[in-house]
C-alpha cells in the first residue's frame, strides 16, 4: 500500500497520511510482538535443554546407584529394544524393496501396517499386498479389455457411406465400379460379407 494507489482510489492527502501512519504503527506492534515471542521461545528451549541435560544426569545417577545385577538387567533390557528395533528397521527395508515392484511411493501407513519383528511375517504381508494389488490390475486390465471388445462401433450397413451411396443390397454393389468394389470389400469385410 502507498501513498499513489490511495490518491488514486480518491482518499485526500491528509486521510492518506492516516491511514499510513496506522498502518506504520500497527507495523511495529506486530514487530515488537514478534520480538517478544522469539524471546520467550528462546527462554523456553532454554528450559527444555536444561531439563533434558538434568534428565540425563538424574538417569546417569539412577545408574550409578545400582547394584551389578540391576546394572546387568538395565542393560540386557536396553539390547533386547535395540534388537527390536533393529530387526524391525532390517524388516522395513526388505518390506520396501519388494514393494517397489509397485513403482511409486510407499505409503508410510501401509508400510507400517506390514512391517514387524517377525521377518518371514513381513515378507510374507508384503508379498501378499504385491500380489493382491498385481491381481486387482490385472483384473482391472482384463474387465477394460473385454468391455472395449464389446462395444459395437462397427458401422451398420445402412450407415457405410461409399461415394454418395450406401451400399445396402448386392444390386446396389454391383452398379458399383472394380474399383470402388474392391475398396468397399477391404474397407468393410464384414458389410460385404452380408450381401
């Protein structure tokens, strides 16, 4: 907005350099709250960081305060969710790869839905979502292909036009010449055949 656009719109000089000024000052208290609220975010990581560095002392405490077989039961449990999620990360990628013999992207709800520890599960959920979808297309191929064979757009013979005439009768394809009957036979084998 400037001062131009508003003198065209038929505002006098001293309603421009209102709305201007308006506009200037409610500028800065935008700013200025905008200023403030970057203040408070910064305080508030601030915070985070700090809780998250007292969490893991609190924790790294914890720890130094168990007993050896506490320690070894803490640890064990900790591989055992490494494991995990290993095996399920390892399962994910195998899950990928034979899903992108759909082409595409891989819809992470989907992927999520079929991945597990298990990874003959996860194969197998894969495999069978290949498969599924393989067979639907082909389904969908087949049904197209049989509907478009179906239809009917072949000419009647009371609809083939040859020159001027139609060709109905063998009369009517006898008064033709050789060659407009040998045109008219390739052309329409199956409207010859009928005559």
């Amino acid at each position: 907005m400037n001062r131009q656009d508003l003198l065209a719109k038929g505002f006098t000089e001293e309603q421009v350099t209102e709305i201007l000024n308006m506009h200037h000052n409610e500028s800065q208290e935008v700013n200025k709250e905008n200023e403030r609220l970057k203040g408070e975010l910064a305080g508030a990581n601030e915070k985070l960081a700090g809780y998250s560095n007292m969490e893991k002392e609190y924790n790294d405490y914890k720890k130094s305060l168990m007993t050896e077989q506490e320690k070894f039961e803490a640890m064990k449990k900790e591989a055992a969710q490494n494991l995990a999620m290993s095996k399920k990360v390892y399962n994910e990628a195998q899950a990928r790869t034979i899903l992108a013999q759909l082409g595409g992207e891989i819809d992470e709800n989907v992927l999520n839905s079929i991945v597990s520890e298990d990874k003959d599960k996860t194969i197998a959920n894969a495999n069978a979502l290949v498969n599924l979808v393989k067979a639907r297309q082909e389904e969908s191929i087949k049904k197209t292909k049989e509907e478009i064979q179906n239809l009917n757009i072949l000419p009647t013979p009371s609809n083939v036009p040859t020159g001027e005439k139609a060709i109905k009768t063998f009369e009517d394809f006898d008064k033709l010449s050789v060659e407009e009957q040998n045109k008219f036979a390739e052309e329409h084998p199956d409207e010859f055949n009928n005559l």
